[in-house]
C-alpha cells in the first residue's frame, strides 16, 4: 500500500504525527500548513521522499497552487487528511465577535471545503481513478462544548461536507470518511488536560487525552483500505473524558 497523501495542518500535532505514520505506512507525503518552520523538520521526521509546502487553507490561490505543485511532482493523488483547524476563546454566545467566527468557519470548514474540491478534480481524472478523502472532525461535531457556537456550528459543517463527499465521489471511485477525536495529547488539549476545561454545569474539571500516536495509527487504517472498503465515521477519544451528554 501507497501512494501520494497530503495532509493538512501538519506542521505539529495530529497532522505531524499522521504523517510520520502515512510515511511509514509506505505513502509519499506532501506535509501543508502556513509554516515552512515547523513544516520541513516533520517532513524529515517522516522521510520516504516526504516534502513540506507552506500553503493557506483559507485562500482558494493557494489550495490552487498546492494542489497543481502536488499533480506537477506526483502526477497523482491518493490521499488528502483534511486536518487543519483552529478553536476558539470559550465565550458566551452573544459577545462572540465576527472575525473570531469567519477565522474559525473558514479555516476549519471552508479550507476543508477547497481542499477537497482541489482532490476532487485530480482524483477524477488520474490514473487509475480514484482516491480517498478523511476529514477531522470533532467530538463536537456530535456534541458541543460549553460556549463553543464557532467551533462546534464548523465541524457539525464538516460532517455535512463529508457526507456530500462520500455521495458526490462514489461516481468516481472517490471514498470519504470523519475522524472524530477526543482529547488527543497535543498543544491543543494541553490547557484542558492540564488546567481543566469548563464543563455545561459550570465547574472546571481536568480531562484525560490519548496518546497522538493511536489517532495516527487509526488515520492510517482509514487510509490503507482498499477503495471498495470505507470507516464513514470513526470516533476515537480518551476513554474516560465527557462525551456522551458532555456527562
């Protein structure tokens, strides 16, 4: 199993370390994000011709330009991890500010959403045909956090998209497929699992995580099936964190 994969967001946690496991996986991984700093040590880490390209999810020039760099080199894609995301400062409803909302929609939902577009017109046209899409999405795409409209209204948009995907690619040979992740041990849990996260009955409370490296291992099962075969939607999440009624 291989082939060409690009990954989003890859500069550092789930996206670095899903890319590690694709490269050992035996994929040859394009590593995107807006920070060649952080980009170019991860593609060393993964090797097997691993290349790291600074590119902005937000911007439909630059998904544009990823993607034409990725058909120029490879000639193909067979994989794209939507995994680029941002949250959001936990305030009420009412005092959310509009640019803190569009940074979140767009770069969570609407990057995701160029990306695939982008996968969509090499995949139906390589040969062979084909590919497969996974997009990140979120314990919260199902159940929200307390104080959250931003990130949980964009990944209840992901799971929207990943279901358009998967009916709108099965012409195609296109399979797609939403990891949900709970409490992952990266930066970006740190705070919750350390100094606690807000609960829906007001109290703060410190969260377990999951190792990265287990998200890693479920993204490269995802990735590894044959095209006939598809995880719809995968959760996996620190065994002991609030889920089921944030209880």
């Amino acid at each position: 199993m291989g082939g060409i994969a690009v990954v989003t967001g890859a500069g550092s946690g789930i996206g670095r370390a899903s890319a590690v496991a694709l490269a050992g996986a035996g994929f040859t991984v394009v590593l995107a994000g807006r920070h060649l700093e952080t980009l170019e040590p991860a593609a060393a880490e993964a090797g097997n011709g691993a290349v790291a390209i600074a590119a902005d999810v937000r911007d439909p020039v630059s998904v544009a330009e990823l993607f034409g760099r990725v058909e120029e080199c490879f000639g193909r894609l067979d994989l794209l991890f939507n995994n680029a995301g941002i949250s959001a400062p936990a305030v009420p409803l009412e005092d959310l500010d509009h640019e803190t909302w569009r940074a979140v929609i767009e770069i969570n939902l609407t990057g995701a959403f160029l990306c695939t577009q982008q996968a969509f017109r090499l995949m139906k046209e390589q040969t062979p045909r084909g590919g497969r899409i996974i997009n990140n999405g979120s314990i919260s795409a199902y159940v929200p956090r307390p104080l959250s409209a931003a990130y949980t209204a964009s990944k209840h948009g992901v799971t929207g998209l990943t279901r358009s995907t998967s009916l709108d690619g099965r012409a195609y040979d296109i399979a797609c497929g939403q990891i949900d992740i709970g409490n992952a041990a990266t930066e970006f849990t740190e705070r919750m699992r350390t100094t606690g996260a807000l609960q829906p009955d007001g109290t703060t409370r410190v969260e377990p995580g999951v190792d990265v490296a287990d998200v890693a291992r479920a993204v490269v099962y995802m990735a590894t099936l044959p095209l006939d075969a598809n995880v719809q939607f995968m959760t996996v999440m620190a065994t002991k964190m609030p889920y089921v009624g944030r209880g």
